[in-house]
C-alpha cells in the first residue's frame, strides 16, 4: 500500500478503493471459512458427505459476500470516514450468520454449530480489522493530496465557513475543499479552511465556471439558499454536463444525523427525523456493558491504581483520591472521583487566576495553571486522573460514553437547549474527550454532547472507546 504518485479525482479514487475492498473482503471471508471448515468439518466428511460439506461451505462463503454487497459495506458514501461503514459490515455478518444458523438447525447438523460461532467472530473480526487499516492507509494518502475528492461549498457566508471548518476538521481522507461561491455581492478572494486559504467567488452564478477552474468532483450546498430550491434542481441539472455531484449540507444533521430517514411519497421525498430514544432495550446492553467492562477495568488496573497513589501521596501532601460533585443524568448530583492532581488548596486558589482562564468560557482551564503538581501533570496529560470513574460507572452514576460530566455551577449556566445533554448519564469518555477536549469552544462542547445523546448507539460506544485509547497517547487539549 504504497503512496501514489498520480492524483486521482474523487470519482476514481473511489472505485479505485471499492475495488481493493473488494478484493479484501472476498479473501478475508474464503480464508476464515476455508480455515474454519478445515478444523471443525474435517472429520465429519464421511458422515455427512462431501457433496453437503461443500455446499454449506460455499453456501456460507456466497452468502456472506451477497450480505456484503446488499448491505452496503462499500457504499461511496460511507468508506474512509465515521462508524457506519464499520456498522454495515457487522450488520452484514450479522445477518449471514443468522440466516446459515436457522439452516444447520432445520437440517440438524451438530458439528456445523461451532463451525458458525467461530467462524463469523473471525470473520466480522478480521473484516473491521482490514477497513480500519485501509483507513489508515488513505489517512496516510490524504498527507500527499491523493484519494480526495475535491468540492467546492456554496452558500451564505457563515454557512460556508462552518461546513468548510467541519470538512477540514473532521472529514478525514475523504473531501478536500479547493473553493467556495458566496452567495453575496461585492468580491471575495479567499477564505479560510483549517490552515489554509482557499479561492472564493461571489455570485451563483459563477458556480459552473468556478467547478471548472477548479476542478472539483462534487458541490456541497450549504445550508439554505435565498434563491431557493428551484436553484438546487437546476444545478443540478447543470452539474450533470461535468459529472460533478451534488451534496446537500442540512444543519439538522447537526444534531439529528443518524435519525433522518428519506421516505418518497409519489415523487415527494420526505425527510422524517425520528425520536430520540431515552429507555428502552438499548439502554439496558449499555447499562449490562458498563457493568462487566467498569469491573474488568478496576481488576486489570488495580497495581496501576497502587503505584500511582504511592506517586501522589510522595509528591505532595494530601489525600489520593479528589472527590467533586457533578451533575448526572437529570440534574442529580453524584460524588465523582479522580486521583489527586492539584495541591488541596485548588479550589480556593481559583478566584484569583479566573482572569487568566482560557477555557472556553464556561469552563475553567489554564495550560501552565499553577495549582497543578508535578506528578498530576503527567497524569492529567495521559487521562491517568480519571481512571477512578470507573467506580462511578460501576455504581451507575455514569456509564462508560456519554456528555461530560458537568459542575453543578456549570448547569445553572445552561441556555436553550444545552439542559438536554443531562437527559442521559454522564461518560468516562465521549465524543468531547476524543474530539480537542479543553481547545473546543463552548458551543462546539454543547453541540457534540447534544449529538451524542440523541443518536448514541453500542457500536458507536465502541469506537468511542477504540478512539480513546489513540487519544490517551497522542493527547489533545489535556491540561
């Protein structure tokens, strides 16, 4: 997997990649079955016969590469950035599984039962393991501007510059923002996305020319346009001339992504943003997984606890653990606990370093902040304070994922809508502690939270976890 020297557009780069999934996915599901059927099938050739052997084997190799295909796992849409694409393919195994587990029961087949288990665990296993790598591969791709698509945003200006700073943010090797066409008058050379300043345009109607001279692969609209929907179908009919595809960025996917389901109705596409579900069975394999992985956790880090109380304890005086209150899921208030790692005057010492906050206004955080000793330096850099809310989620005050445990100060603060991130429990992690932590604003804090609680689900928890641990040892806004 080598870097490419050619640039390829966005539509070649993609089949270039669907293919190389392709290929992976067809040799990771014949291996694992062929292996698998090698150690649990191997005896039982002369009693069953070869003939049915083979044909379970094949069967469950075919159907698991048609579940493969009619679930999407290579969709354009998906590949290289969030977790659905990791989603599919487990949905994908999931359902293979299934179906070939209701055929050994019906045929009655007893060796072919483990045969399954061990099997699709392998399989969906080594199928994650294998997008995760191709990912980091076009991670390492996009360092040299290859496997991008380029797009050019359109909009009103404040709508531009927040879908552009989200693109270049948080896309991943997917979209590389090469313009932008304002919908304004006047002139505009350039705007900002991330570190760098990209051409811009006023007027829709330079669109066509400005995807030519750029060369982009698709158009983003952001937000809504004064010129209305009428505007959007034609450009799109326009766009057709170029291959350029058209993308529609709503600012309710800000909050309501994975809710929102388009439902034509006789020619009418319907966008229907399903409720957010608070209770329910969901919530309670959450509740099950905090339980077995908080007490795993406290088994497994317990020498890891010891050692770094004796550290506390020899570098300052005062006690190991620091008990504060937060605010749980509806307000209630729970004692929450971390390894010491200021002096025990911190919190009366705060009134008089308020004025060198820079935090993001809510919440007080200062990079050299003198309260701090030597060794919950090291520990708050590494996340090491926080290990001891692993008690917390095995009490059930918090869970392993969810918003921020806030202070009681912090949530009689709380304008519009930010009281709804209390409507489930607090995490240990979340997309905040994995998305810049202390270097977000305040708004960016509250919209992450808000996302979270409305749209979590286990397997996102999950990648949550797995994007802690890089976190921990490549960290970002801990201070």
């Amino acid at each position: 997997m080598g870097s490419t020297r050619r640039v390829l557009s966005g539509i070649a780069w993609r089949r270039r990649y669907q293919q190389s999934l392709r290929v992976t996915d067809t040799l990771l599901i014949l291996l694992v079955v062929l292996v698998c059927g090698r150690l649990f099938t191997g005896t039982a050739l002369e009693d069953e016969g070869l003939k049915i052997t083979f044909g379970l084997l094949l069967g469950c190799a075919g159907g698991w590469l048609s579940a493969m295909y009619l679930f999407r796992t290579r969709d354009p849409r998906l590949i290289g950035v969030g977790a659905a694409e990791y989603k599919k393919v487990l949905h994908a195994g999931t359902a293979t599984f299934g179906a070939l587990a209701v055929s050994v029961v019906v045929l009655d087949i007893e060796h072919f039962r483990r045969f399954l288990v061990l099997t699709f665990a392998a399989g969906v296993a080594l199928l994650v393991v294998s997008r995760w790598l191709w990912r980091l591969w076009l991670n390492e791709q996009r360092r040299y501007g290859h496997f991008l698509s380029k797009v050019v945003v359109v909009g009103r200006r404040h709508d531009v510059d927040y879908v552009a700073s989200q693109l270049a943010r948080k896309s991943g090797p997917v979209y590389d923002v090469v313009g932008a066409v304002l919908e304004c008058k006047g002139n505009h050379s350039s705007i900002r996305v991330g570190d760098k300043l990209v051409p811009a345009v006023c007027g829709l109607g330079n669109v066509e020319d400005f995807v030519l001279h750029t060369g982009a692969d698709a158009v983003i609209v952001a937000g809504h346009l004064r010129k209305g929907t009428r505007y959007i179908r034609e450009l799109g009919w326009r766009l057709e001339r170029t291959s350029t595809e058209l993308v529609l960025a709503s600012s309710l996917t800000n909050v309501a992504g994975p809710r929102i389901r388009m439902r034509p109705v006789e020619g009418l596409p319907l966008m229907h943003v399903e409720l957010p579900q608070f209770t329910g069975g969901r919530h309670v394999i959450k509740r099950a997984m905090d339980i077995f992985l908080s007490a795993a956790a406290l088994l497994a880090l317990a020498p890891l606890f010891l050692l770094l109380a004796v550290l506390i304890r020899l570098d300052s005086p005062g006690p190991v653990f620091f008990a504060q209150d937060r605010a749980g899921r509806g307000s209630e208030l729970f004692r929450m606990y971390k390894f010491r790692s200021m002096v025990t005057s911190a919190e009366s010492d705060l009134e008089n370093l308020r004025q060198h906050n820079e935090g993001n206004g809510v919440l007080f955080k200062m990079k050299d902040d003198p309260r701090v000793t030597d060794v919950g330096r090291w520990i708050r850099k590494y996340s090491l304070d926080e290990l001891p809310q692993f008690y917390n989620v095995l009490k059930g005050d918090m869970s392993l994922v969810g918003p921020r445990p806030p202070l009681p100060s912090e949530v009689s603060s709380y304008h519009g809508h930010a009281h709804r991130r209390l409507f489930i429990k607090p995490g240990l992690t979340g997309l905040w502690q994995i998305s810049g932590r202390s270097d977000l604003d305040w708004d960016e804090s509250i919209r992450l939270d808000l996302y979270y609680v409305e749209n979590w689900s286990v397997t996102g928890d999950l990648l949550v976890m797995w994007r802690t641990f890089k976190v921990v040892f490549q960290p970002v806004g801990a201070y």
